[in-house]
C-alpha cells in the first residue's frame, strides 16, 4: 500500500554518462490521507457532476461538444509549441497560410485523435494498444511522424536542454518501458487501488508523462488521457472537460509540479493543482454552457423572421455550431442547395449580424460565426 503522505517517486538509476529516473510503479492499494485533498476532492467531484448533469440538457450537445474539442486541440498543441489559434483550426487547408499548415495540421491530428479514441472507447478498454492507435493519428504527416508513430520508444529521450548531458528531466530507460507501461494500464482498470477516478487519473496524468513513452507527442497523448479516462469511468457521459485551457494558462506551474514530484516526492502538490484544475475547468464550461443556451435561444428567435427561408436557416445554424468559418461553397454543399440560394441565405445571415464577412474576395468568401466563436476564445 503507498500512503499519499508517504510517497517515493522513484529512484536515479546510472546509465552510460547519465541518470535516468525509473519511477515506482503505482499499481498497488492507495491511502489518501491527507485532509486537504479529501475536501479538494469533493468539491471537484461536485462540480464535474454538475458539468456532467448539464451537458445533458443541452440540445443537439454533440455540435457544441465538437467546438470543445477543437478548443482542446489547439491549447494542447500551443503548450507544445504550434501557433495555430482556434479561428484557423476550423478553416480548411485551403485556407491556411503555407508556412502555417504544418501546425494547423498537428491540431486537426489531435482533433481526430481525440474523435477516433472517444469512439474507440466503445469497444476497446481504455488501453496501450488504444494509446498507440492515438499517437499514431497524432504525428500522421507532421513534424513527429519519423518518431515511431504509435510504437513505445526504443531509445532515450529527455526534457529539456540540447542533449542528455544538459537535459533538466531524463525518463527511464527504454529497457524498463514494457513494465512500467504494463504496470500503468492495469492501474487504470484496477478497482483495488481504492482510488476515485479524479484521484485516479491524476496519479495517471503524471505516471505517464514521468514514463514518457513515445518519441514525441507525450504532453498531448497524456492530456488526452485524462478526458478519455473520465469518460470510460462513466464520470462524463459526453466528453466535456478539457484540462489544456487551465494547463496553457498556468504552464510553468502545469511543468514545475510534474517535476517536483519526481525531484520532493511532492504528489500531494500536483494533486491540488490537478484538482484546482478541474474545479475551474468544469465551472468555465457551464458558464459556456450557459451562454450557448441564451445565444441559441436569441438566434433562432432571429431565424424566425426569414419565413419561408426558416427550416434551411435552422439547419445553417446547426452546421455554424460545428464549423463557424463557413464559405459558401460549404454551405451550399451542407444544405445540398444551388450556390446562388446558399449565397442569399448567408447574406440574410450577414444582415441579421449572426454572419460576418473576414475576406473581400470576389470569389471564395469566407463568413465567421464571431459571436459564437468568441465563447470558445
């Protein structure tokens, strides 16, 4: 049994000129006993539950869910480095600068990994062989795709600095990943650990990013991780949290208290912050929740004044919801209508202020939702 106040990180193991660090393995009986985190813990299970119970009175939920894991992508990706902002992410390649798509495509790598998983999770456990199918999506075509896309690392890796020599965190040895990636899985499904899910993914989240098991691509598979984990464990029945928006916001914390764990054997630390995370988290989405609802309820009753436009004008606000960068084109192809009546509806939109032009091409247009969007911003 490891006690939470007593815990050991791990242990400094030589290697040729370096220490790596072989973390302790975690699937065992746990014992919380630390007060603070106990009350912490029931506040955020409280407001999960209550982000949970509200995602599903909403309407049509999976179209606003859709623009949550989109904001997702890009946070995740900007901590690692990519500079595409969430207008981009919704717009086609097309649209994208060159010297931009390389990142913009590392994001809807990472949107299509978290789709692909959310799906997967209906047939598979929440799994290595399912981590692996989400890393091999994520580094498809980019920047890490001669990083042994969805295999575990057969080689050293380290975080931060120019080469191992200076590197300010090194992982374990390559050697020792088939049991400590083993030891991770069947701690994620045992119900011995007397852990709560919160608890539970937590200790996960950092277990997983000490490990390091990929080449590339760790910080987005692991975050990942933690939105897949909750909705395994049936603590979300839609996939509504998304922990990067906190994690981006407070970055060097977010990275120091990884590290402190593994330097002061400090999980007691990473367990607030984590928690702290998902009170705020979960509080951010049901404000946006809320405004979705008034701002749905406001635009359809706007709608209404298009007569015998209504039913395709409905259906145009149902597609905004998932993809709010539109060109006619698209939408003419959404609601399999001639492009000349696709062009008069958006102009309607245009005018009623729910549409607004960002080009002033002749050809090619491109109208934002702003409004929308801007809950997402």
């Amino acid at each position: 049994m490891i006690r939470l106040s007593e815990f050991q990180a791990g242990i400094w193991q030589k290697q040729y000129q370096y220490k790596s660090f072989e973390p302790t393995f975690i699937n065992t009986a746990w014992q919380i006993d630390v007060p603070e985190i106990i009350l912490q813990l029931s506040q955020a299970d409280k407001k999960l539950g209550e982000l949970n119970a509200y995602s599903q009175l909403i309407p049509d939920v999976d179209f606003f869910i859709q623009m949550h894991v989109v904001k997702e992508s890009t946070l995740s990706s900007k901590i690692e480095g990519t500079q595409t902002n969430i207008e981009q992410a919704v717009q086609r390649a097309e649209q994208i600068h060159p010297e931009q798509r390389k990142d913009w495509q590392e994001v809807q790598n990472y949107i299509e990994a978290m789709n692909k998983s959310i799906v997967a999770l209906q047939n598979l456990p929440l799994s290595n062989r399912l981590i692996k199918q989400a890393h091999q999506i994520l580094l498809q075509g980019v920047r890490g795709e001669y990083k042994l896309p969805g295999e575990f690392r057969r080689s050293q890796n380290w975080i931060g600095g120019a080469s191992l020599n200076d590197a300010i965190f090194i992982p374990p040895a390559p050697q020792n990943l088939d049991e400590l990636m083993s030891d991770f899985e069947k701690f994620l499904h045992n119900p011995e650990t007397n852990l709560p899910p919160l608890l539970k993914i937590a200790i996960a989240h950092y277990q997983f990013e000490t490990i390091h098991p990929f080449l590339d691509g760790n910080g987005r598979i692991g975050r990942l991780l933690i939105t897949l984990f909750l909705v395994s464990e049936n603590q979300l029945s839609k996939p509504t949290l998304y922990l990067s928006d906190f994690f981006e916001k407070h970055r060097n914390l977010y990275y120091d208290n990884l590290q402190r764990v593994r330097t002061h054997n400090d999980l007691e630390q990473w367990l607030k912050f984590f928690l702290q995370g998902v009170i705020t988290t979960s509080e951010n989405a049901i404000r946006t929740f809320r405004n979705i609802i008034d701002m749905k309820e406001k635009n359809e009753n706007l709608i209404t004044h298009l007569g015998k436009k209504h039913s395709k004008a409905r259906k145009l606000l149902e597609f905004l919801y998932s993809k709010p960068v539109v060109e006619i084109a698209e939408v003419a192809d959404y609601l399999q209508v001639e492009f000349s009546t696709a062009s008069r509806l958006v102009k309607d939109f245009v005018q009623l202020q729910l549409l607004k032009e960002t080009t002033n091409y002749k050809r090619n247009r491109q109208f934002i939702f702003q409004e929308y969007l801007q809950l997402f911003s």
